[in-house]
C-alpha cells in the first residue's frame, strides 16, 4: 500500500474510534471513567495494527508516528485550554478537569510516539510494552471499580481484582497483537516462544502497576516491559 495512504486510513481509524467514545461519554451513554478506559484500551491496538498497512520504507514509522503524535498534540491544546473539547475532556478525565489530560493522557501518547520511532516492526518489544499499557492499565481500573476485592496491603487505592484485570489485559493483548505479526511474516519466530516472555513481562508489569504511584503508570510500567524485553526477546 501506498504509506500516505496508509497514514490516512489509520488518522481516520484513531478518530473515528476516539470521537464515538467522547461522543457516548458526552451523551452519558458511558461514563468518564468507562470512557477514558475504553480510550485506553482500543487506541493502541488499532494503531498497531495498522502498522501493516505500512510499506517497508524507511520512512514509513515516521508517518506512522504522526498520528499519536498529532493527536497527543490535540491533546495538550485541550489540557492547556487552549482549545476547546467538551466531549474529549468528558471522555478523558476523571473529574471533568480539563487539566487531567495533561497527565496520563498525555504520558500515553508519548509514549506511543517514542515505542513507534525505537521500536516499530524490528522488533516487538514495542507492541509488547504498549500492550501492557493499553491492556493491562486499561483493564485494570476497569476490574479494580466492577469487582470488590482486598485491596493491595502496599497500596490502599488499588485491588487483587485490579492487579488480575492488569496482568490478564497486558498479556491477552500483547500476546494477540503479536501473534497477529508473526501471522503476517513479520517476525519469523515460532508463536508458542513468546508466551514465557509476555507471561514474564506481564507478571513484572502488575507488580510496577500495583505500586502507591499516581498518573505515571503509563511511564514506568513501558519503562519495565523494555527493559526486560531486551533480555527476553
């Protein structure tokens, strides 16, 4: 495929899935906290998938990375005030304090431009940090308020409901977008000799994410699943 076609359909892809999810929040069809989880969840998948679209060119990370690099620009407008989106800061943060976004928000789509520039389809290192991200902190503020359960005796605000949602979301996600890979030939490994690594990465993820740290799991838990990466992988 064409690459600037492809940067055009995966833009459309990034927003038309972020904009039926301001728009359900807006509506009260779903609340913040769903909304802002579901945002979590489905944006990073969806932009790594479309990394298939991409020809092998040099170039070709480079246009992929505009598009979180453009969105998280959005954004940091709307953080700032700087433009004004109702149904985004409706949808992002928790309080409906437009200043949130400035935060995991905007952590996320950083990290989503940097794991696109290092690591795009070298290697997948990449995916599997950013679906630990996307999946397993996604799933677990969803698991962690549906499910009562203990809370962590070294963190009051989180739960073993919320630690589980984490480690099954990072590694159902990342195990499926990388299997989804070596499906297409983009790696030439067998699939069954990623499990033990994800599985490791995973384990190593909800143990960072259940520390008492606010707004920088986005941060350290990709900083974890890279560093073991490069040892597994």
């Amino acid at each position: 495929m064409n690459p600037f076609l492809a940067l055009i359909i995966t833009f459309a892809v990034a927003l038309i899935e972020l904009r039926l999810l301001d728009y359900f929040a807006h509506r009260g069809w779903i609340d913040s906290h769903l909304s802002r989880k579901l945002i979590h969840i489905l944006t990073g998948p969806l932009f790594v998938l479309c990394w298939l679209l991409f020809p092998d060119v040099w170039y070709a990370r480079w246009l992929a990375a505009l598009v979180p690099f453009a969105i998280t620009a959005q954004f940091a407008l709307i953080g700032l005030g700087i433009m004004k989106d109702e149904a985004s800061v409706k949808a992002m943060s928790r309080s409906g304090d437009r200043r949130e976004i400035l935060r995991g928000p905007l952590f996320y789509g950083i990290v989503f431009v940097i794991m696109t520039l290092v690591y795009w389809k070298t290697s997948p290192i990449g995916m599997v940090a950013l679906m630990l991200m996307c999946g397993g902190d996604g799933l677990a503020e969803i698991m962690g308020r549906g499910l009562k359960s203990p809370k962590l005796p070294w963190s009051k605000k989180k739960s073993v409901a919320g630690s589980l949602g984490m480690f099954i979301g990072g590694w159902v996600l990342a195990t499926f977008i990388v299997g989804v890979f070596i499906g297409a030939k983009v790696f030439s490994v067998p699939f069954g000799s990623i499990l033990l690594p994800i599985t490791i990465i995973a384990i190593a993820g909800t143990a960072v994410e259940s520390l008492p740290l606010a707004e920088v799991d986005n941060i350290t838990v990709t900083l974890v699943a890279v560093l073991l990466g490069y040892l597994l992988f």
